[in-house]
C-alpha cells in the first residue's frame, strides 16, 4: 500500500497562505479544501492557514512530503522514472476541452481551491475528480481554449471512486476532450498530463510513462492520521502536481486515457495516478442518467447548517454548536451558538460524524425534528427544512 507520501492533487488557497491540503468529509477521497471543511450536516469553523513549503498544516491539513517508491499493492507497481520530462506549457490541441476550476469552499471566502476539468460536451458537462469541488458553495469554470469564464452547478458526485460532474451555465459550442476508444493504457505506453498545475490558471502538460495499472493506494485522511483508499488506477511516471486533479492524460494520439487524481511528494521522480477514463465515464454516465443507487449522490446533499467548533468532539448529552449558517435551515428554525444538539428525528446525537451521517440519509426540502438544549438548560425542540448545502 502507498502510505502518507502520496497527496491530493487539488491546490488550495486561504487567508494565512498556501496550502496544499488533504482531506475528507465523510467519505473515502481526498480533497481540495483549507482551513476546516463542510459535510451534509455541519460545517467546521475555520482554522488557520499555512505558509507554502514548511512541511506543516492545521486543521488536518499538510504540505506534501516523503514521498514512496509508487508501490502497488499487487507488488507490480514501479518505481518513479528518472526521465521525466519537466511540465511545459501546453499546447493549444492539448487545451481543447480542458477547463480550469476555481471554488469557494464553505461560506467564506478566504477558503479556495483550485483543480482542473474536461469537457465532455459542448453545452458544458464537465468531468472532474470529486475532491476538487468537495465542500465547495461557489464554482467556476474557465474554458482553456476560448477564455471564457462559466458558473459551474454540481450535476452530481460518486465520492467514493472520486468522480464528479458539472454543469456550466449558459455554455454553448464548447470544444470537447476526445477519449480513447482503443483499449485504454497499459504498461509502458507514453502519456501526457495536462493540468492547472499549482493552481496558477495556466494549463501545463507533463509527459511521462504508464508504469502499472490495477492499483490500489492509500491517501491520508482528513485528520492526518488515518488513510482512505482510491482502487484501480494508473500509475504514471510523470510530473503530477497540486492543481492537476480533474485534468486529461493523453496517450500519444492526444486521446484522453485517465484523469489525473493523485501524486507522490518528496521526490525529485513523482509517482502519479490516474482514474481510468473509461471508468471514470462509466460513473459519469451513471450520474448524469439520475441513478442515486449505490455510492452516487445527484445533486447537491442536504444540508442542516450548524457550524461545529474544531474542538468539538461531542458527548453522551449531544453535540455542541458553534453558530449556524446564515439562510440554513438551522438558522431559520432559531438554533443558535451554545445550544447543544441532542436528537435527530427521536434518535440521539452522540457525534458530529453521527448528526452528518443522520442527515445525509435525507433529501433536500426534508423536515427533520431537531432535539437540542439551549445555552441556559432549557430542552426544545425545532422542525428544521434542510436546505441544500456545499458539495458532498
């Protein structure tokens, strides 16, 4: 198994600095945000932010460092080459179809994060990894071929297997990436990674090798002590960095093979990985046919809009609440600073991963009855109409 060494390839910004974060809400991906994070449920308050490069981080948040030799589990996986080419800018053919993506994560705007996409048709649905927008209440889109600017909506996320789908507002004739259609990539082929490397708005491409396929990693968690895995991927050769996720490997026919997901850290020789494409557009497909079974989400989760302290780890008489979220339903139901949540529809909260996890089992427009106990004792409770919250 990779270990700690590997990283998220979504670079986020925030009010102390730079950091590039890892990190998960309730799921098994990583993700693109800084300074706290949003789940179904709640949102954490945030923290502070973090310089670029000192090998720190707050709120479960790292600047990548030692990096793995790319291991697989299987045993097959290679190390990193001594070959790589150093990124360049890329081509105008390897521009077509690829956007650049910018996010709000939360509700302020200090929060950023920054990823890559690709077009899959020209009324803008666009593919990307699930990271790059979790957490995210505002998206944009910048169209790499023409400039053009688009307000993105989230179509629906498989977080999981680290797939999402977008919609850009008003989009028309839009150039779309090309996917292959001859078998995908194997061991040894040639590769080119495109991305918004290090979040800067300009794509640069890579090009690198497929040293393995089939292989199962692990990234580190939100808490930066634990590990989450992503499965059959690509394992690449190639100078894979922060801002790549979301973003097209081409083969040598410009074709589409892989989206860029994951990267080791620490060495002069990055070890990447990359969804399969035509795994990642099986999800899509899935996603974009309405099918909420299994690990799908369409649209965007239910939201309640409590804001839990960092801190905060709950107890056996409930959860304690930060603040709420201006417009939440929460905040429309009355709850405020200092109560303390104790029940969800009669079942009692324990955990703030337990309150997210009873709210995520329910639809947006849905009443749920709230126990909670005020700041002064008093027990009450409220009916609260979940509203739609930032990206699962």
């Amino acid at each position: 198994m990779i270990g700690s060494g590997i990283t998220a390839l979504a670079i986020v910004g925030a009010a102390g600095g730079t950091a590039l974060g890892l990190s998960s809400v309730h799921t098994t991906t990583t993700s693109s945000q800084t300074q706290g994070s949003s789940s179904q449920g709640t949102t954490t308050t945030p923290g502070n932010g973090t310089t670029p490069g000192d090998g720190s981080g707050t709120n479960g948040f790292t600047v990548p460092g030692q990096g793995t030799d790319g291991s697989g589990t299987d045993g097959t996986g290679g190390t990193g080459s001594t070959s790589e080419s150093a990124a360049t800018p890329a081509t105008a053919a390897q521009k077509k179809g690829v956007v650049t993506i910018d996010t709000v994560i939360g509700y302020d705007q200090s929060q950023q994060a920054a990823g890559t996409g690709m077009v899959l048709t020209s009324d803008g649905t666009v593919l990307t990894n699930n990271h790059v927008i979790q957490g995210a209440t505002s998206i944009r889109a910048t169209d790499e071929t023409t400039g053009e600017q688009y307000t993105a909506d989230v179509v629906g996320a498989d977080a999981t297997n680290d797939v999402a789908v977008l919609k850009l507002r008003d989009a028309s004739g839009l150039s779309t990436v090309t996917l292959d259609d001859d078998g995908g990539a194997s061991t040894g082929d040639t590769i080119t990674d495109v991305g918004n490397a290090e979040g800067t708005g300009d794509l640069v491409a890579a090009e690198g090798t497929v040293t393995a396929t089939d292989q199962d990693i692990q990234v580190q968690s939100e808490s930066g002590t634990g590990t989450e895995s992503l499965t059959g991927l690509l394992q690449l050769a190639a100078q894979v960095v922060s801002g790549d996720s979301g973003g097209p490997v081409l083969d040598s026919e410009g074709e589409v093979v892989g989206m860029a997901t994951a990267a080791s850290s620490g060495t002069a020789d990055v070890t990447g990985f990359a969804i399969p494409i035509s795994t990642a557009k099986s999800i899509a497909d899935e996603i974009l046919a309405g099918d909420s079974s299994g690990t799908i989400t369409i649209g965007l989760p239910a939201f309640l809009g409590v804001q839990i302290s960092s801190t905060a780890t709950g107890t056996t008489s409930g959860v304690p609440i930060a603040g709420t979220v201006e417009g939440s339903g929460a905040a429309s139901a009355g709850l405020a600073a200092g109560d303390t949540i104790t029940s969800v529809d009669g079942t009692a909260v324990t955990s703030s991963d337990q309150l997210t996890e009873l709210i995520s089992g329910h639809d947006v427009g849905d009443r749920v009855s709230v126990g909670y106990t005020t700041s002064d004792g008093t027990a009450t409770t409220a009916t609260v109409t979940l509203t739609a919250g930032p990206a699962a």
